[in-house]
C-alpha cells in the first residue's frame, strides 16, 4: 500500500474521531498542529486506525510515533508482516 493510500484512510480515522476536518495532514504533521488532538483521542485514532487496516502496533512502535510519517511507516511495517 503507498503511503498516500495509508494517508487517505488515516485521515478518515482522525475525522471521525475529532469530529472536523479542519486540518492538513502531512507526514510532519504532529498532535500540536492538530486541533483536538490529545493524549485520549490520540489512543482513539490509534485504535480506529489498527481497526481499519487490521493491525496491532507494538508498545514500542507507538512510544516511537513523533508524527504522522512514522505512524505511516509503523502501518507500512505491520501490513508487510
């Protein structure tokens, strides 16, 4: 899958869990670019997102997410597993 299909389908789990669409997603985009991206619905993106693709990200993986290039390079790796 390309990472501009996994930006797609990300971008409807942040939609639906932050209820707007008033945001750029990018892969340097981070939670402080972000309105209404905090720690508990981070934790709800991430489990849309594990929803929707059908993956479990490991503990580390999330720890290591500093934006949404890694969390796109996080997907990539649990998809070709």
């Amino acid at each position: 899958m390309t990472k501009e299909a996994i930006l797609e389908k990300i971008k409807i789990s942040f939609v639906k869990v932050l209820e707007h669409s008033k945001f750029e997603l990018k892969e340097e985009t981070t939670a402080h670019d972000v309105d209404g991206w905090e720690s508990v619905t981070h934790m709800m993106i991430i489990t849309d997102i594990e929803n929707s693709f059908n993956i479990k990200f490991k503990l580390m993986d999330l720890m290591n997410m500093n934006n949404v290039g890694n969390l796109i390079e996080c997907i990539q790796k649990e998809l070709s597993n």
